[in-house]
C-alpha cells in the first residue's frame, strides 16, 4: 500500500452543498476501490491524504490533478505504508457558516479533530499537524474530545 498527501487550491469557493456532494462521491468511490484518507478543506484550501493500492492511487492521483474543481495541485509525500492511517474516510473543513456542521453528517469541526493515528510516522505526522495548522488555525492544533464520547 502507499499514501499520497497533497495540497491543491479550490477554483471556487465550495459551499456546505457543494462539500456534502463532494463526501457522497469520494464516499462511494473510494469504497469500490478500497481507498481511505481525510480531506481538509477551508477557505479554498485543500489538503488530502489518501492510502491504497499503488495501481488504484497513482491513476487517481492523476485524475485529482487535473480535476478542474482546483488548481495549483501539490504532491507533498508518496511513499508505501504498510498499514492504513485512516480506514475510514473522512472529511474536516472549516465551516462556511458555524451551524453548518449541526447539518452535515460525515464531517468533522475543526476543533474536534482528532489526533494523528499512531501509524502514522513521526515524518507524516508532523506533516499532517502542519495542514491542519495551514488550513484550521492555531485553534484546531490541539484536538478535544468529539462531542458525546
């Protein structure tokens, strides 16, 4: 297995609608090609991280890139992990209004995400801390409890 971290650039900014079409696709084709991750996404900022097979990735990859929905796309790590980080896929943003994420099913506040997973190396880590900082903001740096655990 390998993962792919990137950072890319909306065309235009994405609306709470727009952000929950783009978590029913990821959602439905990720599961048919086995592909897990996270998504960030504020302000047209976008960080991904995803992790699969090599020959279902490297092609996706390709196509995120030329995707029109972003620009100034960005690989910053490829490299083979030989477990997953993320084996569910998820999607965190910073939200476009505050009561949005009361709305929105499948997505994390900022200031509820969670922490790095343990399999992650110190390396990815720091890299994934470092996006999050990009596009959340000092505030979402030190994760809390998700509500209602």
């Amino acid at each position: 297995m390998i993962h792919i971290i990137y950072i890319s650039r909306a065309v235009h900014p994405l609306s709470d609608q727009d952000l929950q079409a783009l978590l029913s696709q990821c959602r439905r084709d990720n599961a048919q090609h086995n592909v897990t991750g996270v998504l960030f996404y504020s302000h047209g900022n976008i960080a991904q991280l995803i992790e699969g097979e090599p020959e279902i990735l490297e092609p996706l990859f390709e196509k995120i890139s030329r995707d029109g929905r972003h620009s100034n796309v960005v690989k910053l790590v490829s490299k083979l992990i030989s477990v997953r980080s993320f084996p569910d896929w998820s999607m965190a943003f910073h939200p476009l209004e505050p009561v949005g994420f009361e709305t929105l099913q499948g997505f994390w506040r900022p200031n509820y995400m969670p922490s790095a997973p343990i399999s992650l190396t110190i390396a990815d880590a720091t890299l994934l801390d470092l996006i999050r900082l990009a596009v959340f903001g000092a505030d979402a740096s030190i994760p809390s409890a998700l509500p209602n655990e």
